[in-house]
C-alpha cells in the first residue's frame, strides 16, 4: 500500500498491514520459569 503525501489510508488497511493488533495481547509469565535475571 503506497501512501501520497496528505492521503488517508481506506478503512480496513491495517488487516492487510498486520498492525494494530498487538494492543489486545498480553505477555504470559510463569513464575516457575522465572530465572529472576533482573
């Protein structure tokens, strides 16, 4: 997707751009693995 300078990107782009998404996730810890490196 190409973008011109003072353009807006068409609704839905960032499915096709994978962005956006990674706020949902969250990290897993699991304390029995942690090797308290600091």
């Amino acid at each position: 997707m190409a973008l011109n300078v003072g353009c807006a990107a068409a609704p839905g782009q960032s499915r096709e751009n994978k962005t956006g998404s990674w706020r949902v996730f969250m990290p897993k810890f699991d304390p029995s693995a942690c090797s308290k490196c600091g």
